[in-house]
C-alpha cells in the first residue's frame, strides 16, 4: 500500500502533498510520548477507530478537522508547546490533517507508519 500511495504522490503537483512525512524514528516518537513532549493522534474514522486503536493515541478524525475544529477545542487536547504526532491507516489522511493542524500553528509530524506498522514497531494496542 506505502508503494502506491508513494507512486500517487509523484504523479500529483508538489502544491497538492505540501506537509511531508516526519524523519522522526518510531523510537523517536517513543521517546518523546514517554517525556511528554508530544501527543499521538490517530486521524483514521470513529469506526476504525473502534476496531482497534493504539493505547498511547486520541482520536481525532480528518473528517472532523476538515470542518473546521475551533482552535479552542483544539487547545484542550493539544498541550502547548508539544509536537504533534499524527497517525492513520497508510499515511495519506494525517498528511492532510497535517495541513490543516499546521495553519492552526501547531508543530504537527505526520507519520509515514499507519496503524498496522506501528503496532509492528511496538507501539502497544489499547484495551477494548
């Protein structure tokens, strides 16, 4: 699935996929999640969501963003000052989360591991 979506984003303008990936290591992201220093959002739909989700993430779905969430409601679940990790099923949606978290000022990392790659890389799954 990462080949096509890869494949996809050569073929589209540059203007259209302008939010990239994060370089940072899933360890990385660990580490900063255990120091407090950044939040994991998955963007995927309350659906997925409930199939299954990573214990250290909140939901926060791209449908819901792309309606414009209130940057006041956003505060609530953003602590200041902290990276933003996003997170989906194959690391397409978070990039347009990414777009629209960005323009609200926030420093957001989308990641290129969706759900499946992270659980893969350790990253415990939560409880039903």
């Amino acid at each position: 699935m990462r080949i096509a979506f890869l494949a996809i984003a050569l073929l589209l303008p540059s203007a259209a996929l302008a939010q990239e990936h994060t370089k940072d290591t899933t360890d990385d992201v660990k580490k900063a999640l255990k120091e407090k220093k950044a939040v994991l959002f998955d963007v995927r739909e309350q659906k997925e969501w409930d199939a299954g989700h990573l214990k250290d993430a909140g939901l926060l779905p791209l449908s819901k963003l792309k309606k414009d969430v209130p940057k006041e409601e956003l505060d609530k679940l953003i602590p200041k000052g902290s990276i933003v990790y996003l997170h989906c099923k194959a690391g397409g949606r978070c990039l347009s989360a990414a777009e629209i978290l960005k323009k609200q000022g926030y420093d957001v990392r989308p990641l290129l591991d969706g759900y499946d790659d992270l659980l893969k890389a350790g990253f415990p799954k939560a409880d039903k």
